[in-house]
C-alpha cells in the first residue's frame, strides 16, 4: 500500500498506516475481503480490530450494502439473544412490539461480532447454525428467517484456548475462524507511533506540534493500551501544552509506565487470591458446584469456567474416588 493511503477513511474511520506489519496486514485485508469466508480478528484491545473489520467490508463486494456492529460483552447475557435474532410481540415482558434482530438488519452485508468470546454456550450454539445458514426463529416467533450476512468475529482472548478448555465452542471457533488476521500491538509497529500522534495531534488542536523531545518519548513508551492510549496521552498533552508545542513532560508518560507496572503487578496478586478462594470454597463446599457458587456469591456457569481455567475440574474428574 502506498504512503497516499495512509489518508483512507472506511465507514467513517480514518486508518492511519505507515509501519511495514500494518501495511502487510491491511494489503491481505484487501485480498481476503473479496471473498465470503469468516474471518476472525484477534489482537490486544485498544489495536485496532474494528478498524480492520471496516476495511474487509470497504473492499468487499457487499461494501453497497449494510454494515451493522455489536459488542457482545457490552450487553447482558438475556439481551444478546434478542439484540441477534430479534422477538415477536409478547415473546417476554416489556416486548410491546417485534423487532428484528442484527442479522435481520444486515442482511446483504457484513455483521461484526465484537468481543464474541464473551457469549454465552446457548448463544454460542444458535450462532452456529445461522453462520450454517440454517433459518432461524426470532424469540417467541413461528416463522423462520433465513439471512444472507457474512461474519467477521473479534476479540481480544485466546479463543484457542478457551474452546480448549470448553469456555467456547471448538466447532463454533473453527467456523470463524476460517480466515484469521491478527493485529500487531503498537510496540511491534513502532513506525506507525508519530503518525497517529501527530493524526491525533491535527484532530485536537490545528497548529500544535510535538517536540523532538516529546517524539522520543513517544516512541521509548511500550503502549501496553495501544493506539486507544496513545490517543488519549495525546489530547490530554494537548490540553496541557503551552504555546504551541507539546513537550515531553506534557505527556506525563514515565508516571504512566510506573502506574501501568502498578497495575500489572496488582492484577496478578488479585488473579492469585481469586484462584485461591475459589478452589477453596470448592473444596469446602465437598466439590458440588450450586453450593460453592453459592458460598462464593456468583453463578454456576461462572464457577465452571474459572474451575476449568484453573483445570480443578479435569483433576476433580481423573481423581479416584474414596471409599
């Protein structure tokens, strides 16, 4: 991709691409978009995912017709379903009217499922036939509603090793997974770091600049929040700055990377207390999983899910029994 592309919008998102990984990335975008596979999109959060799922419906053959995007993990468990596959009249209390659902409102068009590790098994399973194209029915419906979407997929979780250890479907993640694309972490594609500070730069304050000084600082920065934290040291430098330059205290990084080193440290500490009193309360509870979610204040289905993480329930099912 030439450098006069560095200046493409899709569906209103302005990408930014200098490094050689991002230009490798969005030239096989370009090539996977012409066809209907699914494609799954990993990469940290903050990388730029739903940028990339923009670009594979811009050069896509359906790029006339809609795009609609929902982030499963910003909705409750009870509202995916209906968000997905719409409801009839009375399917529930309080649905006054049908409504159809995203796949309805897509159809022709691309559908991103953002975070799509993060739906639910029953979910899961229905997701699957509808990429199968088998029609489905909206809650509380009697016709069926056949659909004509392709799916791209994101997320920032190892779906590997989840549908491993049964926290997602193998057959469902092997389906989106037809074609995978992996975002970079912008430490991996330093060339990239002045052109977006700059881009963010021109979006807050036309006429500011940034210092030699606060552009070294930028680029010996490791961006554990990727471009969405490097957008916000940014505006928030820009805020601070004075006469028309942004320096490198303005961007307050070195207190950024101790609270970041902070945080690291206090999310491991809070991972291992949290396996410890949940294979504690387990163990407590005589291995019955309704009595240990109880004790610990959170549902079965959770309790599952760390239990499998932490393998206690592969090690509960090998282990001989007593007596």
């Amino acid at each position: 991709m030439g450098q006069s592309e560095n200046g493409l919008r899709f569906l209103g998102m302005r990408a930014i691409i200098a490094s050689p990984a991002m230009r490798d990335l969005m030239g096989r975008v370009a090539r996977v978009a012409q066809s209907e596979a699914s494609v799954l999109i990993t990469g940290e959060s903050g990388t730029g995912k739903e940028l990339v799922a923009r670009a594979l419906h811009h050069f896509s053959r359906r790029a006339t017709r809609p795009w609609i995007d929902i982030n499963c993990a910003a909705l409750p468990d009870h509202l995916v379903e209906s968000e997905l596959f719409g409801y009839e009249r009375g399917a529930f209390s309080g649905a006054d009217t049908a409504k159809a659902g995203l796949f309805e409102l897509a159809h022709g068009g691309t559908l991103l499922l953002d975070e799509v590790g993060e739906l639910e098994p029953r979910v899961q399973a229905k997701l699957l036939r509808v990429l199968d194209q088998v029609p489905y029915f909206r809650l509380g419906g009697t016709r069926k509603v056949a659909v004509d979407v392709r799916i791209l997929a994101a997320s920032n979780q190892d779906l590997a090793a989840a549908a491993r250890q049964g926290r997602f479907r193998q057959d469902l993640y092997h389906r989106l997974r037809q074609v995978h694309l992996h975002v970079p972490p912008l430490r991996e594609r330093w060339q990239d770091i002045v052109p977006l500070a700059e881009f963010f730069v021109e979006q807050q304050a036309p006429g500011q600049r940034l210092t030699e000084e606060a552009l070294e600082a930028l680029l010996a920065y490791p961006w554990p929040g990727n471009v969405r934290e490097l957008k916000n040291a940014v505006v928030s430098a820009s805020a601070m700055a004075q006469g028309g330059l942004i320096r490198a205290d303005d961007l307050n990084l070195a207190t950024s990377r101790e609270e970041w080193l902070e945080d690291q440290v206090r999310i491991l500490n809070l991972c291992a207390l949290e396996r410890q009193t949940i294979l504690r309360a387990f163990e407590e509870s005589g291995q019955r999983h309704q009595k240990a979610a109880e004790l610990l204040g959170i549902s079965t289905r959770t309790l599952s899910r760390k239990l499998k993480t932490y393998g206690a329930e592969r090690a509960n099912q090998t282990r001989p029994r007593q007596g």
